[in-house]
C-alpha cells in the first residue's frame, strides 16, 4: 500500500528547506514571469533585452535555476513585463500557519 503524506502547501517545506518561504516566492513570481514570456510568443533574446540580462540568465528563470535572483529582482522583472506587483500584508487565520503567498490576479 502506498502512503501518503498531507502537503503543507509549500513543497520546499515539506522536502525540508530551511528557507522554503522565499524559494516558494521566487518560484511563483518566475511561474508568472514564465507565463507571460510565454503568452507573447518572446525569444529568449527578446526577453533578455527587455530585462537588460543575458540569455543564460533568461533560461535559468524559465527552468526554475533562482538560486542567482532576489525576490526584488523576480519583481522587478514583472515590471519590465508590464506587471503591477502588490504586497499585501494581513492576519493569519487562526486555522494555519503564517505563510508567505504570491497570487495573479
């Protein structure tokens, strides 16, 4: 029988990393990112002139390689895609854990 195991939500928490909050976030804004190069059809090159980097720092953002971007710089880069970025800080429901969420609206 296989077992299973309730997510957290958060796969990087639940493999155990340290900073899973953050790597949950910059995922999530290079998925968003990665959708809208996608939806306009760009190039690599184009994209990496429209973010002023390099094209191998394009491809680490759309294969998920974060490691070398801040969450400030992911943001700054939906910018450049014509992205309005929000944050939004409220109260935790009683019912979870604080968490650290990035949403498309």
């Amino acid at each position: 029988m296989t077992k299973f195991e309730k997510s957290s939500g958060n796969v990087f928490r639940d493999l155990g990393f340290a900073n899973a909050d953050e790597m949950l976030a910059k995922a999530d804004l290079a998925r968003q990112a990665g959708k809208l190069i996608k939806q306009r059809g760009l190039t690599q090159a184009q994209v990496a002139a429209l973010l002023k980097v390099d094209q191998p720092k394009v491809s680490a953002l759309l294969n998920g390689r974060l490691t070398a971007f801040s969450t400030e710089r992911l943001m700054q880069f939906l910018k450049a895609l014509d992205q309005d970025v929000k944050i939004v800080v409220k109260p935790r429901p009683r019912s979870r854990a604080a968490q650290i969420r990035v949403a498309a609206e």
